[in-house]
C-alpha cells in the first residue's frame, strides 16, 4: 500500500509537470554562450518581458545540425577575449593552492553562486592540477598548448578547455556541426540573431532591434 501510494505522489508529479510542459511555448531559443556576456543578455530580455517566449540553453548546446525553421539567438564575442575571460573566471571558481575561501567539494561548477565566490571556492584536484599545477595560473601557457604541433598535446589541452572549463572555443562547436559547411547549412535553415558583446559595439542599442526582430518573425510565424 505504502508503495501505491509513493508511486501515486510521483504520478501526480510527473502529471504536473507535463501539464507545465503542455502550456509553455518556445518560440525561440537564447543559447547563452558563455564569458561573451550571455548574463547581460539574459537579464535584458528578462527586465522587458521577453525572456518568457523562449528558452534559454547553458552551459551546453541544446542546437542540433537537423534543426529547421527555428529563431536562435546567440551572444558572440572575440574568440580571444572570451579565452581569456574563461580562463580567469576558472581561477575564481577553483581553489587556488593558498586559497583562504572556504572550499566545498560537492557538485559541479554551478554549484556556488557567482555572487558568493568572495567567500567560497570550488575543490576539484582534476582542474586544480592542471589549472595551477601544469599552467601555473596563466593562459598564455594554455594558449601555447591549444597551438602545439603535437596533437596529444594539442587534444589534451582541448579537452581541459572543453570539458573542465565549459568553454566551447568555435562557433562552430555550439552549432555541434562537424564542418563549416554544415554549419553554414544551419544559418540558412534558421533564422540566427546575434548580438556582440565587444569594445566598439553598442549593447544597448543592439538588444531592442535584435528583441524586435526577433519576436516579430517568431511570434508572427506562430500565428
């Protein structure tokens, strides 16, 4: 009986959460990609009430190569910078060798608030060792390994990147498209708003005409 019953909680759970499900409509699709001020985008689109028609995808990819018809919108910035910012962001979140922050060993990088990174830092040695042990804190060694000629080299420093640091270092990897031309298959099958985050370009400005355009070919399309 006691069973029935626990069984019955989670299938008026899992009810709920397909009624939820049935009234949410996804006209378009924010992937949020990171270090290139995804953060400001979002809370844009959330302080002008557009944040609800869509949805929003982060830290990993949520576009296939087969998608068609869909409204994306993408926050792109200097590969570099973004680099960069990656790297330094890792030396905030991971606990450094003489860090004096509490650290917590439970969950992934998300698990401690950016907001709460002052007081707190993240124990994992498999991004410590390599963060602090192998590079010694700087990017520029990193970057030397990402241009190596050996490609054990060249692929292990790949994988820290992508894998450790959540840092997918092309376009092109967001897309999850294998070539250039099946990416560029994929801006021609879907309409693709960007918006830069970069010295020289006007975020401010960019929002309200990339968020009109945006919801009027989405939302017009529903219709």
């Amino acid at each position: 009986h006691g069973h029935r019953h626990r069984h019955g909680h989670r299938h008026g759970h899992r009810h709920r959460h397909r009624h939820r499900h049935r009234h949410h409509h996804e006209h378009f699709i924010f992937q949020h990609v990171g270090k290139a001020g995804g953060g400001s985008v979002e809370e844009w689109l959330k302080s002008h009430n557009v944040y609800r028609y869509g949805r929003r995808c982060h830290p990993w990819s949520c576009l296939k190569p087969s998608m068609r018809g869909k409204h994306v919108l993408l926050n792109i910035r200097d590969p570099v910078d973004r680099f960069i910012s990656a790297f330094d962001w890792a030396k905030v979140r991971v606990c450094s060798p003489d860090d004096k922050r509490r650290m917590s060993s439970h969950g992934g990088p998300g698990i401690i608030p950016w907001y709460r990174h002052d007081k707190w830092c993240l124990k994992d040695p498999s991004i410590q060792h390599v963060l602090y042990g192998k590079y010694h804190g700087d990017a520029n060694l990193l970057a030397a390994d990402l241009c190596s000629k050996d490609s054990k080299v060249k692929k292990s420093a790949r994988a820290f990147l992508h894998y450790k640091l959540r840092h997918g270092y092309t376009l092109r990897s967001r897309l999850r498209a294998k070539s250039h031309s099946a990416a560029r298959r994929f801006l021609k099958r879907n309409k693709v708003y960007f918006v830069v985050i970069e010295e020289g370009f006007d975020f401010m400005a960019q929002m309200p005409d990339a968020a009109f355009e945006l919801l009027r070919d989405a939302l017009g399309k529903k219709r």
